[in-house]
C-alpha cells in the first residue's frame, strides 16, 4: 500500500432519496429506507470526511440490462421493471417495489460495479459503495430479503465476462444473516472464496452452516462462521483466527466485503450487540491482512445496517480505520446489555469448523 492511501465513496443522491418503503413500522420492509442513505452522509459531513484531500467521491457506473443479465434471469429482470411501472407491489414475502425500484436497484449494482473498478484501475486504493437496495439475498432468479438484483454477484460477473478479470477474489460477508443468494453464484466456483460470519439459529437449524462447503472443484472455498445469537464485541472477530490463514493461503488478488452491520447492538432486525468498534477493529485486521496478499485492493459494498444511529456510526469507524485514524465509540454505545459471554460456544465453533477446514486448506493441517 502507498503510505498514502486514497478511498472511493461511491455516492449518488438517489441513493438517499428513492424507493421509499410504502408501508409504515414496524413492518420489516420498512427499514430499507433512504434514510439508511442519509444518516450515513450527514454523519461523514459532520466529521468533515468529505473535505479529507484522501477521500474521493465517486458516482456509480452507468450500466444497461446486458449487464444485469450477467447475473439474473431476464425473467426476474423483467418482473422488477414490470412492478416497478405499474408503481407498486410486494414480491414475495419480503420485498417491496415502488416506482424506482428497478432503476435505483440498477444503479445499486452500477454503484458495485464501480467501486471495484476504481480499485482495479488504481483511481484508488480501496472503496465504500454507499449503495440500497442491498443485494446478498438477491438470486438469479428472483429477488429476496430486501434484495432486488446482487450487487457483489453481478460485480464479479462483469469483472470475469466484460473486462476479462480472471485473478481470484475473495468475499468476506460480515452481515448478520448469511448470504444466501450470493453464496450460490460461486458454490463450485475456486477461484471465489466466499467466508461469511452470521447469526445462526441453532436451536430451529438454517443455512450457512460449518459444512456448507462447496462443491465440485469449489469445495472448501465456501466457509461460514454461523454465530449464536446474541454475540457481543468480546466474540466477534474470533472469526478473524479462520479467515486469516484462509486469506494467506488463497492468495486473493481483491478482497471484497459485503459490509453489514446488522449485529450493530440497537438494530431492529438483527440479535447481536456488536458496537461501531468491532467494525473499526475488523477494519484494521483486514486492512493489515490485505497488504500483505493483495496491495490493499479492498472493496466495502453495503448491505444491511437499519439502525439510522448505529448504520452511520459503523460506516465512518469503517472510513476512520481505512483512513489510519483514531476512533473511540461515542458514549451511547456504552451499554453492557450482554450479561452472559458465548466466547466457549464461539470457540467450539471455531474448532469444529477447522477440523473440516483440514480437508481443503494446508494451514489447518
Ligand atoms: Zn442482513
């Protein structure tokens, strides 16, 4: 990494302003607002982020339906743009579509598309997409979770079928529910490490869990970390003792995150009580990591967060540890609303996933 390095904001204002949920709380649909959008950049302003000489912002990449169908069905493709002319609707159980939606879920995957690509052409030397509708659900045949289209999914689709960018990458998915849209689009594929860290019910069962692996010739290179609700900072980066020699030994030359930060304490939606540090920490590590493996080439594409609180605080420590700076969480989320540890549990985990590890990775060995 430069000794200075630079950071892409992917920005674009209809991002905090378009696809407003038609339903009112508490319903789950109504948390993916542009509010996510607009507490995150008047947080960034009040922090003078936009005026560090180091930041860059940058607009998404203008894309056509081509591109779209890189990753989706023309079927699903169409059924969005169809609901979304007739004004509204809800598809399925958990997405809610307004007269924006296609064009705004569009432009999300523009928005991925360019924050990897700034990165790769050296603009900079990592990115943050500020992007909605997020996109880690989302499967190529349907939408699903409050995701519309796949962001990270058509991102590394464009990479291999338009600019012919065959390197491997790696996906670290840090949201509290499990990728399981964008976990399919590389189950067989090696050249895509696909690790993700998320609550998991181990009581009613789910999926994500340790012996999701992969298949064919891609077996091993899915790994999940499947956390017991309710986990707060003490537990979290344990994950980093599985990821890290993973990292080393898959050699990626890109490292992506779908950045979630739904383990955020007050979140409606997830169970955790993660604060804005564990995101800092985390930063850090990976930051660290990745300069030794891939010239720091990381790339941040938001998905969850609905705390308008906690989603902003979390993104500027994210920009604050990539930045090399200081970062103290504020007062507030100085609770101690988890009184008892899951560390032994955590651990118990850890374990059994790298005697499964052994199989694939040397560094388990
Ligand atoms: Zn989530």
């Amino acid at each position: 990494m430069p000794a200075i390095n630079k950071i892409g904001l992917i920005i674009d204002e209809d991002f905090s302003s378009k696809n407003i949920p038609p339903y009112p709380h508490p319903t789950f649909l109504s948390y993916e607002t542009p509010l996510r959008i607009q507490s995150i950049l008047d947080l960034l302003e009040i922090n003078r982020i936009f005026v560090n000489e180091r930041i860059t912002k940058i607009k998404p990449a203008f894309i056509d339906e081509v591109v779209l169908n890189l990753a989706h069905t023309t079927y699903h493709i169409e059924s969005i743009k169809n609901f979304s002319n007739r004004g509204y609707g809800i598809l399925g159980d958990e997405v809610f579509i307004t007269e924006d939606t296609y064009e705004l879920a569009k432009k999300a995957v523009g928005g991925a598309i360019q924050a990897i690509k700034s990165i790769l052409d050296s603009d900079v030397n990592q990115s943050f997409a500020l992007i909605r509708p997020p996109g880690h659900h989302a499967l190529q045949e349907k939408p699903s979770g409050l995701c519309i289209f796949n962001n990270i999914a058509n991102a590394i689709m464009y990479l291999r079928k338009k600019i012919n960018y065959n390197e491997k990458i790696a996906i670290i998915d840090i949201d509290a529910h499990f990728g399981d849209g964008l976990v399919q689009y590389f189950y067989n594929d090696p050249s895509v490490l696909y690790f993700s860290v998320h609550e998991f019910d181990f009581v009613e069962g789910d999926l994500g869990f340790i012996d999701e692996l992969g298949e064919g010739e891609g077996l091993g290179t899915s790994v999940n970390f499947p956390m017991p609700l309710g986990i707060s900072d003490v537990e979290f980066l344990e994950f980093m003792d599985v990821l890290e020699p993973i990292l080393n030994e898959f050699n990626p030359d890109l490292i992506i995150i779908a950045a979630g930060f739904d383990m955020y304490f007050s979140d409606p939606i997830g169970n955790a009580f993660l604060t804005s540090d564990s995101y800092y920490r985390f930063t850090q590590k990976i930051l660290k990591i990745s300069e030794n493996i891939c010239e720091s080439k990381l790339g941040f594409i938001l998905e969850g967060g609905y705390s308008l609180i906690g989603l902003p605080q979390c993104v500027y420590a994210v920009i604050q540890a990539l930045l090399g700076e200081e970062y103290e969480a504020p007062n507030f989320e100085k609770f101690h609303l988890s009184s008892e540890t899951k560390i032994d549990e955590v651990r118990k985990i850890k374990i059994s996933l790298k005697k499964l590890l052994a199989n694939y990775w040397s560094c388990f060995k």
